[in-house]
C-alpha cells in the first residue's frame, strides 16, 4: 500500500524534476543519511564495509538508492 501510494504521488519522474534550493549534492546526501532511523544508517553502513561518511557523495548515494530498490 505504501509503495502504491509513493508512485501515485511521488512519481520517479516527478521527485527527479524537484529543486534541491542549490544545496550541494553532499549535503544533500548527508541529509537522506541523517535522516534514516539507526537501524537503516547500521545496515548501510555494514553494507559499505564502514561508515557512510567516508564515502564519496556519489559512492553514499548509490548505496542509499540500492538499499531503497531492495528493501521497499
């Protein structure tokens, strides 16, 4: 239910189209990451072979998409 919900208000298409108000990519990436219940921040970063944070934005945020994909 959830997942239909998202896709019917939260299209893919239209959150990629969404202004980041000229926040760098890192913090925004940074924020997703912060934002994550402990549990989530444990998994990806035991998933990462460490914490997040001393990924790159790019590598951090291709962790957070994947973990996203397989889990909802």
């Amino acid at each position: 239910m959830t997942k239909k919900f998202l896709l019917k208000y939260f299209p893919p298409a239209k959150t990629t189209k969404c202004l980041h108000h000229g926040l760098p990519f890192w913090l925004q990436v940074q924020t997703i990451y912060n934002g994550l219940n402990l549990l989530t921040r444990q998994l990806i970063d035991v998933a990462t072979g460490g914490t997040l944070n001393n990924k790159t934005p790019e590598v951090a945020y291709e962790f957070i998409e994947e973990m996203a994909l397989n889990n909802y």
